[in-house]
C-alpha cells in the first residue's frame, strides 16, 4: 500500500493517507486515500482540465454574408 501525509479535514491536521485495496486495477495509482486516523476518505484528481472563462457570452455563429451577383 501507498502512503502519503495530507491535511485531514475531519481531524483538522496533517495526518497518514493510505491507498486501500483498488478493485479498478489502478495499484499504487489509485486516486482515492483513506485517512490511518478517522477513516477519511479523499479523491486525488488525476487529470487537467481547463477553467470556464468566466464574464463571457458565448458567441453566436455569424449569419452567412450575401454578396451581389
């Protein structure tokens, strides 16, 4: 098993996190931590993703120009 110190809400300190037994193949990359202390459990994000621009309309497609003959 894994183990890592993380902030604990539930104990309100830095306590050990281990990585339990993962049933999806992910080994000792399983994003999910249970605190050695209460239990707790947390989810590491394991992927990136972009903020929403915030304060922005979103953009309607232009209608098609017509041009003379």
């Amino acid at each position: 098993m894994s183990e890592r110190e993380l902030y604990c809400d539930s104990c309100q300190g830095v306590q050990q996190f281990e990585t339990p037994p993962c049933d999806d193949g992910h080994g000792a990359d399983c994003p999910e931590l249970v605190c050695t202390r209460c239990g707790g459990a947390v989810l590491i994000a394991t992927f990136t993703f972009g903020a929403p621009r915030l304060g922005r309309a979103r953009r309607q497609p232009a209608a098609p120009r017509r041009r003379a003959a």
